[in-house]
C-alpha cells in the first residue's frame, strides 16, 4: 500500500467536494479522490472497460505499451514487467 499527500487549491477541493456532498453536509474529498484514483486505474487495467477511453482520452495511449496480459487474470492487464517487450 502506497501513501500520497497532495496539495490542491481551495477552488479544486471544493468543485471535488461537489461529487461527495451529501445531504448530511458530510463531505468526503478522500474518498472522490480514491474513487478517481479506482477509475484510472480501472482503465489501466481493463481494455474493454468505460474507464479506458477515459483515461486515454485524459492522458493519450501510449501507456498501453507498457502493458501485457496478467495471467492471473483472463481480462486483466498488468505493467510489464522487467525484461517484457516492449
């Protein structure tokens, strides 16, 4: 498990904390942030899913270069691991 501590303006957290409001006035900006964090990395790992165009349309394709098939996981892919083709 990997810890992050990011900073962001007030202006961003409170357009983030639009997505978690709920009507309590609770507002969760972790967990939009983990959820955002989920998607990406769901388009990362699953070709056919929603998240893919998503995130390639956010950050290009070229990151599928760096993929290869988890065999683990028929549907999965997984970064390519040292000594993988690139």
């Amino acid at each position: 498990m990997k810890t992050l501590t990011i900073a962001i303006s007030d202006e961003d957290a409170a357009l983030l904390e639009v997505l978690a409001a709920r009507d309590d006035g609770d507002h969760a900006l972790d967990l939009v942030v983990h959820d955002l964090i989920h998607f990406a990395a769901d388009g990362v790992r699953r070709p056919g899913s929603w998240e893919r165009g998503w995130v390639a349309q956010a950050f290009g394709d070229e990151f599928v270069r760096r993929l290869e098939p988890d065999p683990a996981a028929e549907w999965f892919y997984r970064p390519r691991r040292p000594g993988g083709e690139p």
